[in-house]
C-alpha cells in the first residue's frame, strides 16, 4: 500500500514538472516535427529522432524529454494519413488501418476515415496513460511472468487472425500466411546462422526482407498502379461527403470498442519483445468479432479503423513498461530512447529498475507528456484533415509520380543499398498479383510480420522446455501450460472458430469476378513451386542445426497441401468458381484505361535509371517525361511539378540527413550532393 | 550557476584543443562535414558510443566541423566494414567505428570479410569488460571455484556462439560447466530478461549492462556475482577489472577449478578472443591511404577530448570506466585485437562445430 502513498505525490511532482509553458513549449516544437517527419512512410520516429539526439547532450532532462516524448508520440498518429489517402501503411502501427480506411478515401470518405481514426487514437492514447499510471507500480511481475511460451502463444494469436482475414477461400488465405512465413524466413537463421533461399553471393539476402519494403511492396504498389491504370482520383465522387464532424461521432458511438481496444493496445505493448506488430491485426480482429453486421470490413467499414487506431497510440505508453522498468526497448524508436535519456543529464537518470524507485516522477512525467503530446497532435491532425483530404480529389495520375519518389526514396532508407529498390518492384510485383487473384494480402503481411517471432520462440521455448523436462515430468508440463497459456489459448481457440465461419462475409479486400481458368492456375503454380523449393533448400541444412530448418520446413508442407487442395479444387471445378478469382477479367481493373505492363514500365522505368545515374538525375527524367508523356500536361506544368518534386525530396533529405541511391554514373564521375549519392 | 560553469567547462576544453591543435599543425576543417560511418543499427551500443563521441570531437578538431553520425547495418556488420574498406578519401571527412562483433568475422575467416584491418589507420579505441553471474541457488554452490556446478545444468539467453558470446560459452566450457545456449536473443538486455524470468539460470553482461541492470538483481539477492573477465595491463596480463576490484577474474576461477588450466591451447584460445573482443572493443578509423597530417589532427583531437576535465565524470555512464586509447596507443590496441594465432583460431573454428554445429564457410 505504501507504494500507492508514494505514488501520489509523484504524480503531483509530475504534473508540477510537465504544466510549465517552456516545457509545453517544446512539446509542440517536439510535435509538430513528428508531424512532419511521420507523414513520410517508412521513417518515422527513428529518422527523426536521430535527428534530435546530438542537441540532447548536456539539455535540461525535462525539455529534452518533451521535444522527444512530442516526436515520438505522433508517429502512429500521423502515418495514418499515409494509410488512409494512399493505401501506404506508413509503419508497422498502421498496416490494419489501410483495409477499412483507404477504401473509405476511396468512397469519398477520407476525411471522416481520418478523423474517426485521429479521435481514437487520442482516447487510446490518454487511456493508456491513465491505465499505466496505476499499472506501472505493479507492473514489473507481471511482466517477469509473460515468458517464452506466454510470448509464443501470443503470436500464435496474432496469426490467428489469418482465420477472419482469409477471404472466401480459407484455404488459400492460409496458404498466403504461409507464404508470408516463408518469405519471412529468408536469409540468415537467428538461432544456428545457417542461410535459408539465400547465398553470401547476394548479401542483400542474408540479412532477410525489411518490413518497411514488404509493406510498401505487398499494399502500396498494387494499389498505386491500380489506380494509376483508371487514371481518376484516388476519391470516386468528384466531392467529399462526410466531413471530419462526421467521424467523431463515428468514434463516439464506437466508444467502447475504442476502450476496449485501448486495453489490447497497453497490455500487448507491456510485453517485450512483441512490440506493435501484432497489436493492430488483434485489435481489428476483435473489431470484425464484435460486429453484428460483417459485410462491409474491407470496403470501408468505419470500425475497422477505430479498433485499430486505438490500439496502436495505447500500445506506445504501454511499451515505455519494458523500455523504463528494464531497459529492455520495445521498438527501434525506444531503444534511441534509451540513449537519449542517458545523455540528458549526463548519466544521473538511468533506465531500469530505478525508474521506479528514485525517479518515479520522472517516471509518471514521462507517460503524462506522451499523453499530451498525443492530444496536442491529434488536436493538429484533425484541424488539418480536412483540407488533406481533399488530396483523394485531385487526379491520380499528377499524384503518382510523387508517390513512386516517396516509397523509392523510403525503400531505399531501410537498407541503404540499390538492392532495396530492386526487392521493392519483387515485391511489389507479388502484391500486384496476390491482389489480381485475390489471394489475402493482410494474411500474407500478418505471416511475413510475426514469421520472426514464431521462429525465434519455438526455437527457444522448447529448449527450455526440454531442459525443464529433463529435470522433471511436473517441472516441464508447468513450464509449458501456465495459467496464462491456457487462457490464450482458449481465445485463440475461439477467435479461430469464430473467424472461420465469419470469414466468407469479410470481404477484406473488395468483391472480385471470375475469369478464365488459365491464368490463377499459373500462379497457384508458381507458388506452390515456391514452397517446394524453400522446403528443399531448408532440408539440406545440417540436423544439428534444427532450429533453422525446421519452421521453414513445417511452413512449407502445410503450405503445399494447402496449393495441393486448391490445385484439385481447380481441376474439378468449373470457372465460375470463386477459386478461379482474377481481377483482369470484369471490373475496375479490366476497364482500365491503361494496361498493367505499360504502367509498371514506368516505375520499372526510374528504377533502372536511378541505376544508371543515381536517384536524383533519373527523378527528374521520370518525373517531365511522366507528366508530359502519360499525363498529358504541357512543358511548362511539367517542368514546374518535377522542380517541385525534386526541391522537396532534396529538402527533406537533406534535413534527416539521408543519402540517395547512387547509380553507375556515379561509379566513374564524382558529382556534388544531391546527384552523387552516397 | 550550474549553466556558468558548464559554460567554463567547455570553453577550456575548447581553449585546449585549440592551444593542442595549433602546436600540431595548422589544419583547419572548418566547414566541413565528416561523416562517421558505424555498421550497426541506431539502436546498438555502438551507435550510443559513436553519438556521445561526435559532439566531444566536433568542438575538439581544428575549425569545429560538423560531426554527423551515419548508419550502415548489415549481415552482422560486414556490409559497412567491406563498404569502408573501399573508401580512399584521405581528407578525414569518413570515419568508420567497429566494434568487437566486426572483429570475430574477421578473426574467425568468415566468407563474407573482405576487409583489412591492417590497411586502416586507427585514431582511438575504447574498451570493456564483462561479468558471469549466477542464479541463487547455483550461486550459493560457488566457492570461488566451479567444482560445485560441474553437475548443474545450466541455460544462457546467448546472441550466437560467432559473436562476443564465444568467450563466456569458451569460459564456461573451460570450467567443465553444463552450459546449454538458447540462441537467437536480440541483444544482452533480452538475456538478462530472461535470466530474471528465470527461464536462464546464468547470465553475463558488459561493464554498463552489469551496473545499469544487474546490479540491483546482485543486492535483492537474486543474482551472484561469479567472475569478471578482467582487463589487461601494460604487459598484456590479464588482472582484476579496475570497475571490479573485489570480484575474482575467470583466470582465477580457472586456477581453483579441477581441470581448468590456464595454459595450453585453450586459454590461448580464450584469452586471444578475450583481448579481440572487450579490452579494445570499439575503435575508431580513417580509411586508408589518409594524409599523415589529417591523422595527426585527429589523433590531437581525441587526446584533447580525454584530457577534458569532465570527461570521466560524462564518459563513466556511456562508454563506462575504461581506458580510452589514442593515436600509438590505439594502434597498438588494434594490433592486440586483430592478431590472433593460427592455432587459437583453428581450436575456436573446430570447438564451434563439435559443441554447436556451427560450420563458418
């Protein structure tokens, strides 16, 4: 109890610490810098807080932790313009948000997506706040009680989720997660350091596929040259309809959906080394459970973005638990976190158990600020969605080239390499064809996201377990079936159940027509092809090294009776069935004004001149030949747009301090920043 | 006040590296921007060691140019030692910073190395050292001898038995220790998480992981302390950690353990692996090929920042109580670090497979 006693006047301290303008000051400074930062997919609150860390040195701890708390708050927050105007999801707290609320921008609702999304993620925020403050005193057995098991069978959990967001064919969507499992496995094997469907020769490979890529490429890229083939905006009716009012009353009448899923947010994001990427896919689940009315998930159903939205700014305050009780950072943004809080005060505040006894009111000032940060930002998000919104008016095709620029440039960030560019069109070349037939792309980004976590803690929950085994029956079973398992595992028994005889009414990703056999059958194939040889490929590893073999292994033959499965189904079947889905054959797709291979040419395009002359010589030749070729506009409309273009990539890259994809040009001649490159 | 005489600090400092700088030549840099390559992530320890030198060193070089820290991760590091590798700027605007987990590969003739360290010119190395702890109820069978956890078993959250792990798995493998790694953890946090979870049962961190974290576990009694690896001195001994002085050094848990012996091919092999990875774990480079004199400059430069006076009141938390090696001094670290014999690599290669599978090309 005298915790509790104790607690009280730490808050008041905090409060005392925090309520000072010079203080609130650098909150909004903080903020509005996140803003900037945060609309940008693919960097987020690492770019920008890198940025700050050489200020932080010898800065008054207080204001230097609100300018970082201000910047960090609002990523989640701020990628949700990205998710929502453009099908990008800006970070892995957005990837759910893109399926309800990039079809509402395309219904003419963005602005209503927007601020229903921006109002939960406030209330998820304070929620958060209010919850850890009370929590943060008892949190550190609780924590100490989540283990391997407990940690695996989360993740099982999120996987879960697969089951509701399969499609109309469960099986295929299963056999998409797989895939997404697969490709998750690729390159060096955390456990044993054995390649999986990768070679020393392409080192690229060895280190595996960047999320922030996979993303762009599975959800960004199908859609983009979607679109850009209709040539139309973004927005079908020419006017917005509802307007931000709109969704705040949308959140109001969700408002315990949004508490609800605030909870998810805080207590997945207390949990080290889960982190955001399975919080949203639970949230939005649990959305799609709770609704009576199931038929508009994926075509813009409005809770899909509460549920969501609300989790992912709850599950930041919820992370500070690990970051600040045990040092331990649950995000790439908190581990810089760490170091920042080390410079400010020159080393007296120290992360770890400290935190708790020495420093509470920093502690609690710490959650406070990002809950203000949450409201200042959110306050700014939604005074801007309106006139943002109307960006999903303006025509798609002067929008794109813009678009192309930003996720090469953000492709590029994540692994500095021109490799990045190339996995990006790989990938984004699935995704194209995971959308054209209809296989699950959510299933496949949920495969690909927790394809890490499955792997690392089977391997290491069942070394334990054997070992617990070895000194007794009752120790090992103990280990293995806490109290905490069996809860989760029941949920995810149940959501499993649920979401199976629910899931032909979610059409998560749109309606879509029948065509010939031809083509889905060629593409089943080549999947299929796929797993056989990332099965062969890990059987030839080492027994010693079981751990890296194995999962790539069980993936692939689950995942290749379920090709098998769909392969009989397509032989026996006629093509009217919906196994044989192929968006060429009738709707938006099929009308088109422009064809598939024509459109892509034109990324294919800036990325082999970006090979050629490095990134910025070959913008600026995509970008005029773009708008004077494939849009239309005079020389002069395309000459400004493309100064336009280039002024603003070179601007900001020059403030993050980040380098653009040298090409061989630059191999022979040296040029100055920004036509050099690296 | 306290702004006044942080003002006085730095101006004095500043007054040093000048008076330092202009007596060793006069190079000026002002306007420059030198880029300091590190082949880690922004979230290692490398990158905090490389963030806390950069503001110090930019104030410290003659015409104050801008210090930005860049990062190129990948395939364990080797993608940006290979990438320095190819670098011939010589105006000492690239920089480069390694640490131990850039050394293994090296040391260990991993396929993907296709970097020198000879060819590099070294300015200043920084070093650590590193703690074995132990659960209570094995730590109440530690007599400062590892004859009473011959017949445990132990688990370890380990990052990989190629990186700086090899020397606690060699060290306890040395002691006749039942020692079964769990691999694939992300970092030593992780490692001690999961010693406090008690899914481990032994833990090692580094100086500043011990002290932050473990720390407290040692007084509330859940963890003991068993030996620090110790640290070198001038002659290349290995003696107690300065940060340490009361806890005993592996070497003497060695002596007093039956059938630990600290000669012959495994301890070369050990401690060869030991010098490699934490007296001189991380330093700083110029590429090769670099203008004597823009060497000297840096070299100056570094000296000036050790000499501030407040420097081992800010570095004690960040790169933690250990010597900071400059210019010949830094040199001669390099060439401890990186010279290890045919034999001590040959057992550690053959060790690796036999305990753990795990094959380097």
């Amino acid at each position: 109890m005298d915790v509790f006693t104790q607690a009280l006047p730490a808050l008041g301290d905090a409060f005392a610490l925090i309520l000072q303008p010079i203080v609130l000051g650098y909150l909004v400074l903080g903020v509005v810098m996140g803003l900037c930062i945060g609309v940008f997919p693919g960097l987020g609150g690492i770019a920008g807080l890198s940025l700050l860390l050489p200020f932080m040195f010898g800065m008054d701890p207080i204001l230097g932790l609100a300018l970082m708390i201000g910047m960090v708050a609002v990523v989640p927050t701020s990628d949700t313009f990205a998710s929502v105007l453009m099908g990008i999801p800006g970070s892995s707290a957005s990837q759910a948000t893109v399926l309800d609320g990039f079809p509402m921008a395309k219904n003419g609702e963005a602005a209503r997506a927007l601020s229903a999304a921006f109002a939960s993620s406030l209330f998820g925020g304070l929620i958060g706040a209010s919850f850890l403050t009370v929590f943060i005193l008892v949190a550190r057995p609780i924590v100490l009680s989540f283990g391997l098991p407990e940690m695996l069978m989360i993740t099982i959990l999120g996987l879960s989720m697969v089951a509701i967001l399969a499609g109309r064919v469960a099986i295929k969507g299963i056999a998409a997660a797989g895939l997404g499992l697969a490709v998750g496995t690729i390159g060096e094997a955390d456990a044993g350091g054995s390649l999986r469907m990768a070679s020393y020769d392409i080192p690229y490979l060895t280190d595996g596929l960047k999320l922030v890529i996979v993303g762009l490429g599975i959800f960004a890229i199908p859609e983009i040259i979607s679109l850009l083939r209709q040539d139309r905006a973004i927005s079908k009716s020419a006017t917005l309809g509802a307007g931000w009012f709109e969704g705040v009353k949308d959140w109001w009448a969700n408002i315990w959906l949004s508490v609800r899923c605030s909870i998810i947010g805080v207590v997945v994001g207390i949990i080290p080394g889960l982190g955001g990427s399975v919080v949203d896919w639970i949230a939005y689940g649990h959305s799609v459970q709770t609704t009576k009315d199931k038929s508009k998930f994926g075509n813009g159903e409005v809770r899909g973005v509460i549920g969501p939205e609300s989790s992912n700014n709850a599950k930041e305050g919820g992370g500070l638990v690990p970051t600040l009780l045990f040092g331990i950072p649950g995000s790439g943004s908190m581990a810089i976190f760490i170091g920042a809080v080390a410079l400010l005060g020159s080393g007296s505040i120290e992360v770890g158990p400290s935190m708790l006894k020495d420093n509470l009111n920093f502690t609690y000032s710490i959650v406070w600020l990002l809950a203000l940060a949450n409201v200042v930002g959110t306050v700014m998000c939604i005074a801007s969605s309106g006139m943002i919104a109307k960006l999903t008016t303006i025509r798609f095709t002067l929008l794109a080239p813009f678009l192309f620029m930003l996720i090469s440039f953000a492709a590029f960030q994540s692994g500095q390499n021109f490799a990045d560019l190339v996995a990006l069109f790989g990938i984004g070349l699935l995704g194209i064809f995971l959308r054209r037939f209809d296989w699950s792309r959510p299933a496949f980004l949920i495969g690909f996201v927790l394809s890490n976590p499955v792997e690392k803690f089977t391997n290491q929950a069942f070394q334990i377990a054997r070992f617990r085994f070895r000194e007794s029956m009752e120790a090992g079973l103990e280990y293995i079936f806490s109290p905490i398992v069996l809860i989760l595992l029941v949920i995810t028994v149940v959501s499993v159940a649920v979401g199976i005889r629910q899931a032909k009414s979610i059409l998560a990703e749109g309606d879509v027509k029948y065509g010939s056999k031809r083509a889905p059958f060629i593409f089943l194939s080549l999947i299929m092809g796929y797993f056989i040889v990332t099965y062969w490929n890990a059987s030839q590893i080492s027994d010693r090294l079981m751990g890296d073999k194995i999962i790539p292994m069980v993936v692939s033959i689950v995942a290749i009776i379920c090709c098998l499965v769909l392969l009989v189904r397509m032989i026996r079947q006629p093509e009217t069935d919906m196994v044989f889905a192929d968006r060429e054959a009738d709707g938006d797709d099929a009308d088109a004004a422009h064809g598939l291979w024509p459109t892509l040419a034109w990324f294919a395009g800036l990325l082999i001149l970006s090979g050629l002359f490095g990134f910025i010589i070959a913008l600026a030749i995509f970008l005029i030949s773009f708008f004077r070729i494939r849009a239309g506009e005079n020389w002069s409309k395309s000459a400004i747009l493309t100064a336009i273009g280039i002024a603003f990539i070179c601007f900001m890259a020059w403030t993050l301090n980040r380098d653009f994809p040298p090409g061989l040009l630059q191999d022979y001649v040296e040029l100055p920043w920004p036509l050099g490159g690296a | 006040m306290k702004t006044l005489s942080k003002f006085a600090l730095t101006a004095s400092a500043a007054a040093i590296a000048l008076s330092m700088a202009t007596s060793a030549n006069a190079m000026d840099m002002s306007g420059k921007t030198i880029e300091w390559t590190i082949p880690f992530s922004e979230t290692g320890g490398s990158a905090k060691w490389a963030n806390f030198f950069a503001p110090l060193l930019s104030e410290a070089l003659p015409g104050a140019p801008t210090v930005v820290v860049k990062f190129m991760p990948g395939a364990g590091s080797t993608k940006g030692a290979n990438w320095f590798q190819q670098q011939k700027d010589g105006d000492g605007t690239v920089m480069f910073g390694s640490s131990g987990s850039t050394q293994f590969p090296y040391l260990l003739g991993d396929p993907r190395v296709k970097y020198e360290y000879k060819d590099w010119n070294p300015v200043m190395a920084t070093g650590t050292g590193g703690v074995a702890y132990l659960n209570a109820e094995a730590g109440a069978k530690f007599d400062g001898s590892a004859n009473g956890l011959k017949d445990m078993n132990f688990i370890y959250g380990s990052q990989g038995a190629t990186r700086l792990d090899l020397v606690p798995l060699l060290a306890w493998q040395m002691l006749g220790m039942n020692v079964e790694p769990v691999f694939g953890i992300k970092g030593r946090g992780d490692g001690r998480l999961m010693f406090e979870r008690g899914e481990a049962n032994i833990d090692y961190q580094t100086t500043s992981g011990y002290l932050g974290g473990s720390m407290p576990l040692v007084e509330a009694g859940t963890a003991v302390p068993m030996m620090s690896w110790g640290s070198l001195d001038s002659d290349g001994n290995i003696v107690r950690d300065p940060t340490f002085p009361d806890m005993p050094t592996f070497k003497e848990v060695c002596e007093a353990t039956d059938g630990c012996e600290t000669s012959g091919e495994a301890w070369d092999a050990w401690k060869a692996f030991f010098v490699a990875g934490f007296p001189s774990q991380k330093i700083a480079f110029l590429p090769a090929g670099t203008d004597q004199a823009v060497i000297d400059a840096f070299v100056t430069a570094f000296a000036a920042v050790k000499a501030r006076p407040d420097f081992a009141e800010i570095s004690a938390k960040r790169v933690g109580k250990y010597p900071m090696y400059v210019g010949a001094e830094a040199a001669q670290a390099l060439g401890v670090a990186t010279t290890v014999p045919d034999s001590a690599k040959a057992f550690v290669t053959t060790w690796l497979k036999d305990a753990y599978g795990v094959e380097l090309n």
